[in-house]
C-alpha cells in the first residue's frame, strides 16, 4: 500500500514565500531496490508533466523498488497555468536570493534531490515543436524540445545509472515502438550544457548532474494538443526509466491513450473544511452560497493536484490547471457539530457521515436532534423553517439547485444556530 508524505500541502508560508508547497509521496514495494524520483510541474503552462505524475500516485501501486514522485513542484504556478508565477523555477538552482517566493520550495527540493536514497531522477516538461537533430522546418528543427529525452552530458560519474545517453537511448527506441503518429517520434537531446547551453547550467537536472546524481528531462511536445496524449507519453516514457532501473509496479488501467482519457476524466470527490462535500465529475460550473470560512479553507481529495483557489469574491476548484467548478461563498462560522447524520432512506433508516454522498432511489428524510436545523438546498415549504424529518423526492426539489449538471445531487445543510456544521448530498439514482 502507498505511503503518502504531504510536505505542508496546502498550507501558508512566510509572507514572501509560495502560497503551496508541493507533495512528495513515496510508494514503496515489498522489495527494495533502485529508488527513482519523479518530478512534475516545475513549470505551470505544461500540463503533461504533472498530470502524468498525478496518475502514477493514484494508480500505480511499485512491487519491487521504491518510486518517489512530486506531481506539483511549482503548484501556484500550476493552478494558474503560469510557466512561473514568480519567475521560472528551473532557473534558480545555480543561485536563488532568500527573499524570493520559490526560496523554499527550491531549498527542500534540493534536499530531495540530494537524499543519498534517491538513484535516479526525471524532470517532466512539455517542450513545444519536435526535435529533430537536422532542420526541417519551423516546427521540426534542432532548437525544438518536444518529444525528446533530454540529458545535459553523455554520462555522470555515479554509482548507478551514470551512463545517462545509453539510458536515455534505450528509453526513446522502446517509446518510438508505439507511436499514435509516426512523426510523435522520441530523439536525444544532449544540451552539452557545461560547454553550450548557459541558461541550462541553472536548471534542476544539472544541479543534480553537479551532485553526481543521474538525471533526465522528459519533454512531450506542446504540439501535441489533448492531454491525454501527452500523459500517455509520459507514463510510457516513466516506465521506461523503471524498466531500466529494475522498478517493478502494476496499474489498475491498461496503457493506451483511450484508458488514458477515462482515468483524467475521473476527479473523485472533494471534501472542503473535513464538513463538506461535493463530487468533483459532472459538478457545475458555478455553485451560489456555498458555506465556506472566511480563512484558512482546505480541501482534500484524490487527485494531488487538487486545489481551492480564492480569487476576486469566489473561490476556484482545480485540478491542476483545470477549472472544475467556481463558489460563491456564503461566509458561515464553522463547527464539525456531528459525526452522522440520522436518515431514513427509501423507507430504511441510515446514519450518513458527514461530508458524505448517499445514493436515493425515492425519498428521503432527515432525524436530525431538535437542535439542528436542516436545510435542504432547492426544497422549500411555507412556513417551515427547519426541513427536518419531512419526507422529500425528487420532484420536490427544485432541479436548478442541484450541484450537477445531471441534476441527480442536492444539498442537505446542518446548522446549530447560526453554526454551519455541515453537509451530506443525496445522489437520486435514476
């Protein structure tokens, strides 16, 4: 089973530092061996990289080998589809001033990085165009990063893994034997960057080059425009670093780009506050009077790309840099009053636990204490101000309320007083 290390997810820094911090989760097999670290979303515009990351920590389980993976490395600059909200990160590893917002996320990198643990290190990126080591043309030429494994020199003095062009040879010719287009085709880049490429000598892979640690860069190309393709190349290419590096794993898809498609599509849910619910597929895209704090908001979920957002007068939820929904907030002093809430549903009593989603086929009805007022979002009967223990369809709620553009999930608020302790949602099944 994967162990999961949140490193201050979610959290605020100093005042001049990163709003988030990334995640590192470590998945471990039962065997231990090589260790690779993967990284993603150092730069926010590039969209591959860290959602491929994503996937490799919510469906991929390692059996032999250790697999670190960091899906959000620069996350503000990923949830606002910035290649660097604060300037690029991955030309801050040569040198970053202690006043800068990436001070720390770049310091605990570096020590990630350093860890003697780690063998092997890849740096996702989406590159535009298709390198190609001759010009072709605009889009197909020398100065083009997409579609290559990229390496800084031919080789590292290491302990494992330092024959890096042979490697990342072996990696590109097992990728270009599945192709969704013939000119998707992997190449080598080697940017010679101690002798050639200034710019690079500020980079994480050659940071970690100077530490004697074996790393590549992987670039999917910008030109291929669905996710999904992109991802799928990056997962291929993944597995063919751990194919390398002897990492045995399973997943609970199968490796083409369809299955690819349907796993990004699958948001889950999302919890807001541990009281609050709403699931992340099929949700609106706006929610009006949402009960939320005024401060310190949190949000949990699958996906470690998840993230609420504050932006003028509402709060985003997003999935990277996908926009899932937009709330309008009802600003309600919060108190987690309840662990359950007493139901009967379709005529068979049922204790919901809060911050829950429960399947009705007919009607519902809340047995909440009298101390507690429900409020079912979209339902209203003249002179009844508490809605509890009043039998409910379907046909009774007004259908504009629900959270889903199905119109299948409502809201069932709890209150004590004027506290807000909650929510339970009932999802009518058709």
């Amino acid at each position: 089973m994967s162990r999961i290390f949140m490193i201050l997810f979610l959290l605020l820094s100093s005042s001049f530092g990163a709003i988030r911090h990334f995640s590192l989760y470590k998945k471990n097999g039962s065997i231990l061996s090589n260790r690779l670290l993967v990284i993603g979303g150092i730069h926010g515009n590039e969209p591959g990289a860290y959602f491929a990351p994503s996937v490799l920590v919510t469906h991929y389980k390692i059996t032999k080998g250790s697999l670190w993976v960091i899906p959000n490395l620069n996350f503000d600059s990923d949830v606002t589809n910035s290649r660097g909200l604060y300037g690029d990160m991955n030309r801050k590893f040569a040198y970053i001033k202690k006043n800068d917002k990436d001070f720390k996320i770049v310091r605990d990198i570096k020590k990630i990085i350093t860890n003697p643990k780690v063998d092997l290190i890849l740096n996702l990126h989406d590159g535009h165009g298709f390198y190609r080591e001759a010009w072709e043309n605009k889009t197909f030429n020398p100065q083009a990063w997409g579609q290559a494994c990229i390496i800084d020199q031919d080789s590292v003095k290491s302990k494992k893994f330092g024959n890096l062009k042979e490697i990342a040879t072996k990696v590109a010719n097992q990728l270009n034997n599945h192709l969704m287009k013939k000119y998707h085709l992997f190449h080598i880049k080697n940017t010679q960057t101690r002798l050639k490429d200034k710019a690079m000598r500020l980079s994480l892979t050659y940071y970690a080059i100077n530490q004697n640690k074996p790393a590549f860069a992987i670039e999917t190309s910008k030109n291929i425009k669905p996710l999904y393709k992109k991802v799928f190349y990056q997962l291929r290419a993944i597995e063919g670093f751990m194919k390398q590096m002897g990492i045995e794993y399973t997943r609970d898809f199968k490796l083409t780009p369809k299955s690819v498609k349907k796993v990004l599509a699958n948001y889950g849910t999302a919890t807001i506050n541990n009281n609050t619910i709403t699931s992340l597929n099929d949700v609106r895209r706006y929610l009006k009077y949402f009960p939320l704090k005024r401060r310190k908001n949190q949000i949990k979920g699958k996906d470690p790309l998840l993230a609420l957002v504050k932006r003028r007068g509402h709060f985003d939820i997003m999935v990277g840099n996908i926009l899932l929904s937009s709330l309008s907030p009802d600003y309600k002093k919060q108190e987690k009053c309840l662990e359950t809430l007493p139901m009967r549903i379709d005529g068979k009593k049922y204790n919901a636990k809060i911050a829950s989603i429960v399947d009705v086929k007919g009607s519902f009805s809340t047995r909440a204490n009298s101390k507690y007022r429900i409020n079912v979002i979209g339902f209203s009967k003249r002179n009844v101000y508490n809605e509890n223990a009043i039998k409910i369809r379907k046909k009774d709620i007004n259908k504009y309320y629900s959270m889903d553009y199905n119109k299948s999930q409502f809201r069932i608020e709890i209150y004590k007083k004027k506290t807000y302790c909650g929510m339970v949602v009932v999802n009518f099944k058709n």
